[in-house]
C-alpha cells in the first residue's frame, strides 16, 4: 500500500510540475510533501511503531483529490494571452497599505513584550523552550507564570499578525519596494517572538514562501541568485540552531517530524471510526466557526461547538508512537476531511484544496495582483503544514486571511478611468485613440 501511494503521490506531482512549469506550484509541493512523509513512515525507524491501513487510503483519495483539483485549475489556465490582457488593463490595481501594515506590526511588538517579559525571565534563568511553546500552542494548560489571556492573545493577536505580515515583508523585500518602517517593526516582531518561544515554523513557512514567489514573479524579482541563496541558509541555519537550543537532535527530529503523520491519522481515524463520530462539514470550516462562536460567547451568550473533543482531540491528547515518546497534532489536513464526511469528504475538500490553491497560484503568475500574491503566500503556509493539520482549524490563520484582504486596498480612481477609456468609442486599451 506505501508503494502505491507514493508512486500516484509522484506521479501527480511531476504532471502538475508539467504543467505549471514550476516545481513551487501547490499541488506539486503538496503531493511531495505526502509522497516523502508515506515512504518515512513505511520505513518505519526507530522503533516507529506499526499503525492501520486505513491511513494509507485516506492519503491516497487525498492527493488523487487534490492532483484532479489542480489539474482543473491549471486547464482553466490555458486561455488566450488576448483575454488575460485586457482583464489586466481593466482590473482595479491593488496595493499595500503599510500605515496599516506599520499599525498591525506595532501592535504585535506591543503584545508581545506584554505577554513575554515573565517568559524571557525564565528563559534567563535556565528555563527550556518547549514548556513556553507547550503552552503557547494549547498542549500543557499552565505555566505559573503566565495566564490564559496571554496565550489567547498569542493566538488571537500576534499569531495573525505574524502570518499575514511575514508575506508582506517577503513581497517587499524581493520586489525591491521595501518599506522602511515596516521592516524593521516586523524583523523585531519577529526576533521578539523567536527569543521567547522558540518556534522555528515561521521560517520553513518564510523560506518556502520566497522560492513561491520566485516561481510566480519570475524575472520581476529584484534579487541577485547570490543574496537570495545566502538569505535561505540563513534561514536554515536559524532553524537548526533554534532546534539545538531545545535539546533536540536533528535528524531524529526531521524523520519523526516527516514520519509520524501517518501513524496519528491511522490512530485517529480509526478511534473516530469505532466511536461513530461525523462532524459533518463543521471541521472544514472549524476556524471560522470558533470565532463566530467566540465572538457570541464575548457578548454574554453561552455557545458551543459539539465537534469541538473530535477535532481538538489529535491536539490534546499524546499517543505512544515510539517506545520512548508519544506525540500529537500531527494527523495530516485529511484527518478533518475524513472526520467530516469519511472518504466522501477526503474525496470533496481534497479536490476543493487542490483547486483553490492551484487558480491562486495560476491568477498570481498571470495576473500579478498583488492581494492574489499575498493570498496565495498564505495558501503556502496551509500547504506547508497540509502533512500536520488542516489550516481552516485555525482562527488564526482566518484572521490573516482577513486582515491581508484589508491590507490590499483598490485605486478606485486609476481604476474608474482605465475602465471608461476602455468603453469610449474608438479608444484602444492602453487608453490612446484609434489611428
């Protein structure tokens, strides 16, 4: 079964490769990311213990899902290059609005020197990184030092900053339109956050999100090979030394990182299997529901969310994975599309991913947009962490979402006079008349 996931797993990722023309494009990146994580867990290492079949089918309907979605973008994407110019001539032009940008980035410093001062005092005086993450994160419930506010405001607030001005920093810095003032509070924001919690994601999500929008500006970028190179070994490098401070080895780290997704799935859904639980489509939308549900409990109301034990359940309860360490979180984006609607649902929301990520990546490359760019590096991150979760489960991530939709203004007026240019009688697109 192993076999036969990973060779379709390929094969879906070579012919999008094909057919994009770049290796960065969602559906590659995704199908490799599950094609790597089976054949890990098929070797089964260190004493990895054995896990049910059903994990292997559940990822095989997911990347076929997921390569058909894709491929429908990319067919959609062959139209005449007459078409997509005179939808650019008639677009409305966005662009970033960095006094926004400059308020959102101010506000994580703020919230985060509030909520990290006790933290940086006990990282001072010996105390380890993964307890602050533990918590950070929701796995331990407290740390004597910090309360509850403090991580629903990690969560709630700097969480979604951090994800939607990481891309934005990426977008300015390689096109060679850097603000200033915004860089420098989100390089803050961001070693602030890296000194106090250790979490080393927000750079794999950063480097991967740079090689993205290589792969979707091209030649517009403004970066010589040689600085961009010597930016992502930095990056690496960055993760590895945060990895050694934790305590952790390296390559143990990476193949159980890789490995154990499978594992967890099989775990998983073969509890949710034998308890009967469906969560009927409410997974799928569990991060928007939580805070529509937030939102109500703020105002006084008592609401709740009934799926809430299946889809927190892979979070906060630990499995023995390996002789000596359990693990969790990590059951792979079909584990909430299996919990939804079974097989049916890997089928539905894996085909809904591959397509939606795959136009994102198909409109930003033809079209330049730069709201459609911003998004789709956001999309990254959801790719990126497809192998460990679904990213709709995440508040944090739909804020972001959100807050790079208010970020990414129209000029109605350029926009309001390239249209009526275009309607006047005898007047070409490029707004001049006709000879």
């Amino acid at each position: 079964m192993p076999e036969t996931v990973v060779m379709v797993a390929c094969l879906g990722a070579a012919v999008s490769w094909l057919f994009s023309r770049s290796f960065f494009n969602p559906v590659t990146l995704t199908l490799t990311l599950f094609a790597v994580s089976s054949y890990l867990a098929s070797l089964r290492l260190f004493g990895l213990f054995d896990f049910p079949d059903i994990a292997y089918t559940i990822v095989l309907v997911g990347c076929i899902a997921v390569f058909c979605g894709g491929m429908l973008a990319n067919l959609g994407d062959l139209e005449p290059s007459r078409n997509v110019q005179l939808r650019r001539e008639i677009a409305p032009e966005r662009y970033i609005s960095y006094r926004a940008a400059n308020g959102l980035a101010l506000v994580a410093i703020v919230v985060l020197f509030l909520t990290r001062v006790a933290i940086l005092g006990v990282l001072l005086s010996g105390g380890g990184f993964d307890a602050v993450r533990a918590y950070f994160l929701g796995y331990s419930g407290n740390l004597g030092f910090v309360g509850t506010t403090d991580a629903l405001l990690n969560r709630l607030v700097v969480s979604p900053i951090m994800f939607a001005g990481v891309p934005v920093l990426i977008y300015g810095l390689l096109r060679g339109e850097p603000n200033r003032l915004f860089t420098r509070l989100m390089v803050v924001a961001i070693v602030l956050n890296l000194a106090t919690s250790g979490g080393r994601i927000i750079f794999a999500y950063a480097a991967l999100q740079i090689l993205v929008l290589m792969a979707v500006t091209g030649a517009r970028l403004r970066i010589r090979r040689r600085r961009f190179l010597g930016v992502v070994a930095l990056l690496g490098l960055v993760i590895g030394a945060v990895t050694v401070m934790r305590g952790n080895e390296l390559v143990y780290e990476i193949y159980t990182y890789l490995a154990i997704p499978l594992p967890l799935l099989g775990h998983w859904a073969s509890q949710m299997d034998a308890a009967g639980v469906s969560t009927n489509g409410l997974s799928f939308v569990y991060g928007i529901v939580t805070l529509i549900v937030n939102a109500l409990n703020a105002f006084g109301a008592s609401a709740s969310l009934s799926v809430s034990e299946a889809v927190n359940a892979p979070q906060d309860t630990w499995v023995l994975l390996l002789p000596d360490r359990p693990f969790n979180a990590f059951v792979t984006m079909f584990y909430y599309f299996y919990v939804d609607f079974g097989i049916f649902g890997v089928a539905l929301f894996g085909f809904i991913f591959g397509l939606v990520s795959q136009f994102l990546f198909c409109r930003a490359r033809r079209t330049g947009d730069v709201r459609t760019v911003l998004i789709l590096l956001l999309v990254v991150q959801a790719v990126a962490s497809s192998f460990v979760r679904w990213a709709g489960t995440d508040g944090a991530f739909v804020i972001a979402l959100i807050l790079l939709l208010a970020l990414t203004p129209r000029r109605k007026r350029d926009w309001l006079i390239r249209r009526d240019n275009l309607r006047a009688p005898g007047v070409s697109a490029s707004g001049s008349p006709h000879g």
